[in-house]
C-alpha cells in the first residue's frame, strides 16, 4: 500500500494561529444573515382600529379589513377542540376544564379561513406563527394549510415546565409551526439565529382570572425580533391572552388584534 506524504505548509505555528485569530468569516455568501432587508410598507387602519389596544371583535373581520401584502408576522391560536376531544377527560364541569370548553371553538373550515386571509395579509417572505397540539400535528396539519402555497419552514416545542392534563401521558408542552409566505428564504429576512426549538417558559395560569390558554411573552419576543423592525405592526386575530400586545410592545413593535370573547 503507497504512502501519502503530507508536505509542510511553509508556515509555523505561531503564525497560523495568529491567522486564525485574525479572521472574519464572510457571510455575503451565507444563507442567513444578521439584518433584515425587509421593510414593512405603511400601514392604513380602517376607522375603529386602534393600535396596541384590546378589541371585541371577530378576528375574520379584522383580517378581512386589513390590506393584501401590509404584515410582516402574525401570530395565530385557533381554539381547537382536539386536544378535548381527543382525551376526553370527564371533566368539563370542573374549574378552569368548563373554562376551557365554553371558549367559543373554531371548525376546520373557519380556520382555513383565517390561514387564507393571513396569508393574503403578509408581505412576501412574511410569517405565520401558528399554535397547535399534538393531535394537530399528527393527523390535521395538512388539512389546515389545504389550498395555501404557505410553507412550512420551522417548528418550536414550547416546554411549559409543569405538568398538564392527561390520564396516559400528561401533557407538558404545545408546538409553534412556522409557517412563510413565498419566496421562501432566511437571509435578509431571518435576524435572530440563537433561537432553540425547544424552548423552555413557565408561565403562570393557574389563577381563574387568567386567561386558560395564555402564551409564552419571552419566546414571541425573540420570534418578533428575529422577524420584524421596530415600529412594525404585528397581527393576532384570535388574541386569548393577549401575550402578543405584551411581547410586540416590550420589543418596540406594535400591535393590531382582537378576540371574540370578553376582554
């Protein structure tokens, strides 16, 4: 078998390694990068429409009142009735379970209707942040974005840090898909890049006045970082919690959204 003869490379060690230290690597070339190109075109409300306030109203409507290709992100949190029925706990009568099941619940067909006038809405390269669970994911995802050219790009495991419902596995976390407006690409548009997909927030919703399905305000702060520029509008029309008027206002963003029910 030959030999392969390494031939030294005419420098010593102290030069190479003063080499390395002095580089920088060029990212022209690189499929992300650390700014963002986009810029969110300006914004014309139609009367009644306030920014960062809480509004009663159908989230449908607001969305079909907005301009086509005027939002940079919008995040969306379907009231599914899956992971009820699904598990089918028996105890829908009891504290924050009757809560949760006498929220108003949103069919197949009516989200589809959300996701159609969301992705008219974004800009191009836009994003949807779209909550789900675990049922969601393994047997309706498709259904959902049936008839959209959104892309699926990315998806964050929301670990809640306490255990939840369930009488065979206890439900411990929810899913963020991601979800991008054509043409699909990070660079230039995707600033962050230190964000993990499992992301671990405990968050405080044991209290009756709280809303049952409150959102984690520190990971849609980095998601609206990564996303948007200051002084962007991002939009939630099914707006529970509103953990999104609390994350857009703490990053300098602002906020357009509204729920069905009682504020």
């Amino acid at each position: 078998m030959g030999r392969k003869i390494i031939k030294p490379i005419g420098k010593d060690f102290e030069e190479i390694a003063e080499s390395v230290a002095k580089y920088k690597p060029d990212h022209r070339n690189n499929v992300f990068s650390y700014d963002r190109k986009i810029v969110q075109p300006p914004l014309e409300l139609a009367d009644g429409f306030k920014l960062n306030t809480k509004q009663k109203m159908d989230g449908l409507m607001l969305l079909k009142m907005l301009d086509d290709k005027s939002i940079p992100l919008v995040f969306f949190d379907p009231q599914y009735r899956a992971i009820l029925d699904k598990q089918n706990y028996g105890n829908e009568g009891k504290d924050r379970q009757k809560r949760r099941s006498e929220l108003p619940q949103m069919s197949e067909s009516k989200i589809k209707k959300f996701i159609s006038e969301i992705e008219r809405i974004l800009i191009p390269s836009g994003h949807l942040m779209l909550w789900v669970d675990k049922y969601i994911i393994c047997s309706s995802i498709n259904n959902l974005l049936e008839g959209s050219s959104l892309q699926l790009v990315d998806m964050i495991t929301w670990n809640k840090d306490r255990m939840g419902m369930g009488y065979r596995t206890r439900r411990y976390s929810e899913y963020l898909v991601i979800l991008q407006k054509l043409p699909v690409r990070a660079k230039g548009v995707w600033r962050i890049h230190d964000i993990p997909d499992v992301w671990t927030e405990k968050i405080d919703n044991g209290n009756k006045k709280n809303h049952v399905h409150p959102k984690p305000i520190g990971l849609q702060k980095r998601l609206i970082e990564a996303v948007t520029n200051e002084g962007d509008v991002v939009v939630d029309p099914a707006a529970g919690s509103y953990s999104v008027l609390k994350a857009a206002n703490g990053v300098g963003r602002n906020f357009l959204g509204c729920d069905i029910t009682d504020i």
